[in-house]
C-alpha cells in the first residue's frame, strides 16, 4: 500500500492559493473539496490546533471522503477520494446554491471531532449524566452498545459545530443547511444508530442558540442539553 501524502496546513493553504508543486499532487475532486473546506481550514489555523491534510493515494471506495483521525497528538483530516465514487456523489447531491455552506459544514463537523481529541473529552459526557443501555443485553452486546452511542455522541457534537460556522459564516443559509443536515441525517435512518443525531439536530433550528463568544462553547451547551433527550 502506498503511504498517504501529508500536507501540514502550511503547505496545504499554500496548495490552495496556487502553488504548482502541491496542486500537481492533487486531484481536481480534491483540489474542489479542499478548496471549498478552505475557510474552516484557515480558522483552524488562526486557532492554532495542531493539524494536517492528509491525501490517501490508494483507492478508497466505501470510506467516506472526508473524515478525521488523532495521530500522536495531532489531527489529521484525512481524504479518501481515489477511486471513491462517494467523493464526487456527495457534491452531487447537495443543492448548488448550498454546495460552499455544506462542505464548509462537513469540514466544520471534524474540526468539531479534533478539538474533543485534543480537550481529552473523546467519548465523555458531562459530570453527572450517566448513559442509559437498553436490558437484557449480553456482556459483549453491551460493549458494543456503548461504543456506538458514544460515536453518537460525538457524531451529534461534530453537526452542532458545523451548523456553528454555518450561523457565524452563512447566516442567510441557516435555514436552508439546516434542512439540509436533517434531510440528510434522516435518510436510512436506523434509530439510535452512529449518525442518529436528530435530536440534537432538531435542538439547533433556531441557529442563535449556538452562538457564544467561544466558537465551541455554544455547541456544546447544546450538546449536553440533548444527551437526555437522545436516550
């Protein structure tokens, strides 16, 4: 297996603003994705969190084209778009006019991931809160039970920090996006499952709940409002 390629945010916004060498490397689904994640990549920068691009150069069908991975201290926002139909489908689907919101949104979503990862808040919950598992579950089915409703979890915190930038960012396509996202999360929806984050979603119509002077606090206020209510 080929290594993937490893752009630091540097070299990568560098990519973005023109450099022959970098877009050379890059593929033109890539080039869009990134170039449309590129907002919610420069904030990342002007934060200071530890981040990379990281290109996977092989195939990649079945991965979703964007996600996030925690490497040594270190957020890597990763690409799977080689021979990944899914990379292109994704834009596909979203409607033009919101197609700058909504990957902005996504890249949002794991900027949400990454900043947990670094908090050392990955799979808690609030001091106080305990969650609830289901009776008559086998010790394993528990486990396992437990794991996905804490992928929930922070499944659900990753959508109220992307629909945090859209109120900051897109104010005028809150509505829209937000629309959007639960369309989206109600597809083939299986309850209770990973990406079951409707009840958090539902909490966020009005965007200015969101919104606090800390970029995180706001999602996270809502957050933990919702951990009751998902159960």
């Amino acid at each position: 297996m080929r290594r993937p390629v490893l752009f630091p945010l540097l070299a990568m916004l560098a990519c973005l603003l023109g450099s022959p060498l970098r877009a050379a490397e890059l593929t033109a689904t890539e080039t869009r994705w990134l170039q449309a994640a590129s907002p919610v990549i420069a904030y990342a920068r002007e934060l200071n969190l530890p981040i990379d691009i990281v290109v996977q150069p092989q195939p990649a069908a079945g991965l979703a084209p964007l996600a996030l991975a925690f490497v040594e201290g270190r957020c890597k926002l990763v690409l799977s778009m080689r021979g990944n139909p899914e990379a292109q489908a994704t834009l596909d689907r979203i409607p033009p006019p919101l197609l700058a919101a909504a990957v902005e949104l996504m890249a949002a979503h794991e900027l949400g991931h990454c900043r947990r990862y670094l908090d050392g808040a990955w799979y808690s919950v609030p001091a106080g809160f305990v969650p609830s598992l289901p009776q008559g579950l086998g010790v394993e089915n528990r486990v396992a039970y437990a794991a996905m409703e804490a992928t929930r979890r922070e499944e659900a915190y990753g959508d109220l920090v992307g629909l945090a930038w859209t109120q900051q960012k897109h104010p005028r396509q809150y509505a829209q996006v937000h629309a959007w996202l639960l369309a989206l999360r109600s597809q083939n929806l299986i309850p209770a499952s990973h990406h079951d984050t409707l009840a958090w979603v539902n909490l966020a119509l009005n965007g200015a709940a969101l919104v606090q002077a800390d970029f995180f606090a706001g999602p996270a206020a809502l957050w933990a409002s919702g951990l009751g209510l998902a159960d």
